[in-house]
C-alpha cells in the first residue's frame, strides 16, 4: 500500500497549482473533527460536524461564518439514553492567511460566537490556527486548531477539525504594471573628436585639431590636393602643380661634368666639385628625390653596357651618400647603358660624352 500512497503523494505535491488568492472570492467548508471540552462542564469529549463559509476581503484577510454540532454525554454516566445530548456554537471568526500566492496557505484564526448547551448559553472568544492546501484551484483541503474560552463561565474547549473546501468566484487581484522605463539611446560615438559623428565621418581618424568639413574629411582650402595640416606652401593658384607638401613643383634634369674613362665605373677626384653642387642643391631642398641615371657609349654589348651604366650611377650616389651625408632613400640610381646617346658612337670625342652620369631632380619650393 505505502508503494502506491507514497509515488501518489508525491505526484499531487509537484502539480503546479496557481492558487493565487482572489478578492471576493467565496469558500464553503464542510469539516468533521473533535471537541474536548472543559472538565467543570462535566461533559465527555465528542464528535464535530460543521459547516463555515469564508469570504475574502483581501489576499490576506477572510471574513468567516461557522456553524457545528457536538454530540456528547454528561461525564461517568452512560446509564440510559437521557444523558446523550448535542451542543451548538456559531459566530463569526477573522482569519489572516500569510501566504495568500502559495499553494500552501498557513492562517491565524480569532473572533467570537455563541454555545448553546443544554442549560444555557456561552459567550465565546476563539483563537487559533489552520492551514489551507490546495489540490486544484477551486478544490482545498484544511486543518484547524481552535482555543474557546467561554466569558460567562470561565470555561475552555478546545476543536481540532479536518475539512474539504470548494472555493468559487472573485476577481484576481491587479496588480501594479510596472512603470514603463524609457529607452536610452546611446548618443553616436565620435572616435577622432572632429565634430563630426562616426556615422557620418568619411574620414576617421583626422589627427586632433585639424579642421574638418561637414563629413568629417580635412580642409584643403587651396585646392591644390594637399589637406591644410600638410600644406606647407598655402594659397597657391588653383590648377598649380604642387608636391606632397603643396608647393610648386618643377622637374629638372642635370647633367652631371663626370667623365668616366673606358669600361669603368671609378670617379676621379677633380669631379668632386659637381658631386658637392649636387650634394648642396639636395641639402637646401630636404624633400627632393633624384633619379641618378648612368650612360655608357656603344662599344661592348649591351648586357655589359648596362651593369656599367648602373654601377657608375651607384658610384654617384655613394659619393653623396658617405661624403654629404645625404640619405640614400632619396636617391635611386638607373643604369640605361648605351640606350640614351647625346653624341655620335663613331667619333672618340662622341663616346666621351655618352660615358655621363645625368641627375633627374624633383624640386620644389615655397613661393
């Protein structure tokens, strides 16, 4: 039997039953129990039938109506029949339930009533306590355990009852609605502090403090290509060719007065005065960038011709490199062999000036 009552117990207690109380609802309470009454009665203890109706007047307190009847005896005499009689109490009861959402619901019960017994009437205060579980929303059952003290005798009994409950109607109670909470919009981030909201940069990453248009991108007031902040030659006239840093830009070539004797690449000390004039031209104009172009005259083939032409521009360059301290980045030696001519390869005196060393210069300057 305890294999079956046992799993069927535990089955009941885990059923989810919302048994959130409801204002106005409206329970009736059959119950049978047992009364133990005062020894100066001078009546035996005996069994209770009853009956209470129970309103809710909120989640937490009930208004309750009881009724019950006791059948008893008087005390050591069972002789003859006369000596079984019934009592009757009726009143009215508060109870306070403390967990009105639970499915278990514990509660305080006191209040006042009436006893009609065979010789007279009591005035009735009750105490006590019960607990109310549910077995579906509508369908409970209850125990209670109720002090009376009678106010006319000094007398007290005491009532320990079990009920089966069924409660209908009410209104759930309402609760308050949260207050709605207001959406917080992040305001859009503007990662390079231009002015100009991330959404609508077309530029990130400005450097600070520059100034910047409506998209966020740099000024270039000029027009001339190079942002503000890098210009370092401002206003020049719209449709001026400028470098990298705004100025003016012209494109020279220089030839170089190096000659270099046949079928080598070694430059003689005499030349040292043109190597220094280009040394100079590099130091006063910081930015400029060279292209040191190397010739050969047409005897030997062109495969030598070329690695000549090359080492002779490389020759040039680490002039201006260990000599002038110019730094190599801005030098790019090309070696075109016999490709670029500036006299006749039938004369001696024409050879002589096709074995050259030209400068191609990149300048520019502020006006």
């Amino acid at each position: 039997m305890k294999r079956i009552l046992l799993p069927l117990s535990a089955a009941v207690l885990a059923t989810q039953v919302h048994a959130e109380a409801k204002v106005g609802s409206v329970t009736i309470n059959p119950f049978a129990g047992y009364t133990v009454s005062d020894s100066k009665r001078e009546l035996n203890d005996g069994v209770t039938y009853g009956l209470n109706g129970e309103y809710r007047l909120t989640p937490n307190w009930a208004a309750q109506l009881y009724y019950n009847e006791t059948g008893t005896e008087i005390t050591g005499d069972s002789s003859t029949s006369d000596n079984y009689y019934d009592f009757k109490k009726y009143g009215f009861n508060a109870l306070y339930y403390f967990m009105p959402e639970s499915r278990l619901q514990p509660y305080l019960v006191m209040g006042a009533g009436n006893g009609e017994y065979e010789s007279d009437n009591d005035t009735q205060l009750n105490l006590g306590a019960g607990a109310r579980f549910f077995v579906t929303k509508a369908l409970s059952v209850n125990g209670e355990l109720i002090a009376s003290h009678s106010t006319d005798d000094d007398y007290d009994d005491g009532l320990v009852s079990l009920g089966v409950a069924y409660t209908f109607g009410g209104k759930d109670e309402k609760k308050p609605e949260p207050a709605p909470v207001a959406a917080v919009v992040a305001a859009p981030l503007d990662s390079d502090g231009d002015g100009v909201v991330d959404p609508n940069d077309k530029c990130p990453g400005t450097p600070a403090g520059v100034k910047v248009d409506a998209t966020g991108c740099e000024l270039d007031s000029d027009a001339d290509g190079v942002v503000d902040s890098k210009d370092a030659c401002p206003g020049t006239p719209a449709g001026t060719a400028v470098d990298e840093t705004g100025c003016r830009f012209q494109k020279e070539s220089v030839e170089l007065q190096i000659q270099f004797p046949t079928n080598s690449a070694e430059i003689a000390e005499q030349y040292q005065s043109e190597i220094k004039k280009l040394a100079d031209f590099l130091v006063k104009y910081p930015a400029v960038a060279i292209n040191i172009e190397g010739h050969t005259d047409a005897q030997g083939s062109n495969e030598f011709n070329k690695q000549l032409s090359q080492k002779r521009a490389e020759s040039v360059k680490a002039q201006l490199v260990t000599r002038y301290g110019i730094n190599a980045n801005r030098i790019n030696p090309i070696g075109f062999g016999e490709e670029k001519p500036v006299a006749s390869n039938d004369t001696a005196e024409g050879r002589k000036q096709n074995r050259r060393v030209v400068a191609v210069i990149s300048a520019s300057y502020k006006e």
